[in-house]
C-alpha cells in the first residue's frame, strides 16, 4: 500500500537500490484511445476549476492546525514536526483532469521528510497516481519519486533529479490523466509517461474517481538512503508550500462525469499526447536525471521485467 503519512504503513519501493539511466521500455506515440472509454465516460458539461483558491478547492484532513490556508486563498502551507505532519484533500473527485500545482518543497536540512502530492480512488482496491519529494541533506538534491497504482497495485516507481533547486522557489508539477496515457510534469516538462496498454492485458486506471491529496510526513525510516538518515528535529518545523491549484478535470458526482463529448479546445486535454518535440524533452530527462526505473532493474524482477516495460506499441 502507499503510504502518504497519516495513519498508513509505507511499502513503496524506495529501498530498491537506485539505478542509473533509461529503462528499455519503448512505449512509441501510436496510442489511439478506445473509442469506448472516450464515449462512455463523457455526459454534461466541462468544469474547470479556478485556480488557486484553496479555501474553495481544498479542505485541510489532519495535522491540527499544522495547515494553514493563508493570503485570502492563494497560498496553503503544509507543516511537520516530532508530533505530527499535515495534510489536505481536494473538495472535488475526479475522472480525467489535467491537474497543476505550485510547490516550494522544504528547505535546508530536510532528510526523512517526504512531501507527497498525488491522486488517489477511496476504494479497497484503488488507483493511484503519485507525486512524492523525498527529502535530504543540505546541499543534497531532492529525489522525486513516481509510481501509478491500478486497483491495489504499484511497484512502478521511477526516480528522478531536478535541475533546479526545488527550495528556493514556486515551481509547477502536474499530473495528465486522460483514457489514453498518464503524463507526469515537472514546469511543463514531461518526465514520466504511462500509456494505456490494456489491449495488452495491462490495467490502466480509468473507472475509479480520484481526489487530489498532499501531505507533509515524516519517513526517516525509508525516504533518506534507505532510511540510513534520520530526521533532524533540531530543524522543526519543516514547512512546505503550495498555490496556484487548478484542475482542469472532468468532476465526478453521484455517478455522473461533468464532461462532454464537444469539440470545445478546454478539453483538448483529454485526448492530449506527447508530441515528437514533447517525447524528445522526456527523453532529455530520462537520461539526464533519471536515478531509479524499475523497468530496468532486473535484480528486483528476476523471473522478468513487468509487461508493460517490454511492450512496444504499433500503428
């Protein structure tokens, strides 16, 4: 199960040891969306969510009063200290969405911390897509750490370096989810992609809907080498900060997508893919900055890498 600090056990695989370099997956950009999924899901009418009021997109879960929702809406901070860390929730579910945020991760000495921001289904057997800013030393870089679950199931994570300092000021990280792919961003960056493979034999996340969810939460005994490092309580508390929420997102309700099936550009992004430019900027990543893929590390999938690192997608 995942694991975003409050009240839950962690068994993603950080303490893999990280790799180096690009998986040998080639998932190609020949995807069509199922014809199916993109007529079934869509009734109503496209809702785009402000941006960046928390006080109407958010509600604060746990952490009393370790979050605080300040600047009239438009700034959220997250706080965490030996007693407890914090957490919010969107107020709205989600079916597909395009979903951005500006994060300042926690500066200085933040080894044990995690910040997680992700998407997530409330059932027995849920979905998931993850976000998680894994703390360390000063003058360390930040690890990001990825995964996507489909009904319970994960053990997809890749790692990443940035190329900036994620402390020293507001950068943007989003989450695509559309029937066709999965697309992690970081500033408009793609990172990470998932493709729906399912005519493969691949579940793909598409029938749970999902909140939006960040934490602040400490892990020393995994998120820093493992758990070699532990946290420094000396530096409490550690503070992260959030604004400029938007979700661009087919809202669920009462069984019931907001979404149409019209040619209106707003919702361009649910059949949006990664364009030969686009692919060429992930692949500048993967090889620059990427520290851990599980689709290449042999060691921990000895009787074989997962289905969907070896799948090559065909027109």
């Amino acid at each position: 199960m995942a694991a975003h600090g409050h009240g839950r056990n962690h068994t993603l695989g950080a303490s893999h040891n990280l790799g180096n370099g690009v998986g040998g997956h080639n998932l190609g950009n020949d995807f069509v969306l199922p014809l199916a999924v993109t007529t079934s899901l869509l009734v109503g009418s496209l809702l785009v969510a402000s941006a960046g009021n928390f006080n109407q997109d958010v509600d604060i879960k746990w952490g009393d009063g370790r979050a605080k929702i300040l600047n009239n809406g438009k700034l959220l901070t997250l706080s965490l200290d030996k007693t407890s860390g914090s957490g919010f929730q969107s107020k709205n579910e989600y079916l597909f969405g395009k979903i951005d945020m500006k994060l300042k991760l926690v500066p200085g000495n933040s080894a044990g911390t995690v910040t997680a921001y992700y998407l997530r289904s409330q059932v027995s057997s849920w979905d998931e897509i993850d976000f998680e800013f894994l703390g360390n030393l000063s003058g360390d870089p930040y690890i990001v750490h990825t995964n996507v679950y489909t009904h319970g199931k994960g053990d997809r994570e890749q790692q990443f370096y940035l190329w900036f300092d994620p402390t020293a000021d507001f950068h943007t990280y989003s989450i695509l989810w559309n029937p066709g792919n999965i697309i992690f961003y970081v500033d408009g960056r793609p990172i990470r992609e998932f493709k729906n493979l399912e005519s493969f034999g691949i579940p793909y996340p598409k029938n749970q809907s999902m909140r939006v969810y960040s934490s602040l939460w400490n892990a020393d005994d995994w998120a820093t080498r493992g758990g070699l490092v532990k946290t420094d309580w000396t530096q409490a508390p550690f503070t992260a900060s959030f604004r400029s929420f938007n979700a661009n997102a087919c809202i669920w309700s009462n069984g019931v997508s907001s979404c149409s099936s019209s040619n209106s550009t707003s919702n361009a992004w649910l059949s949006q893919q990664l364009d030969s430019r686009s692919q060429k900027r992930l692949t500048w990543v993967q090889k620059n900055y990427m520290v851990y893929n599980y689709c290449s590390d042999t060691k921990r999938f000895h009787q074989g890498l997962p289905l969907e690192c070896t799948v090559t997608t065909k027109a």
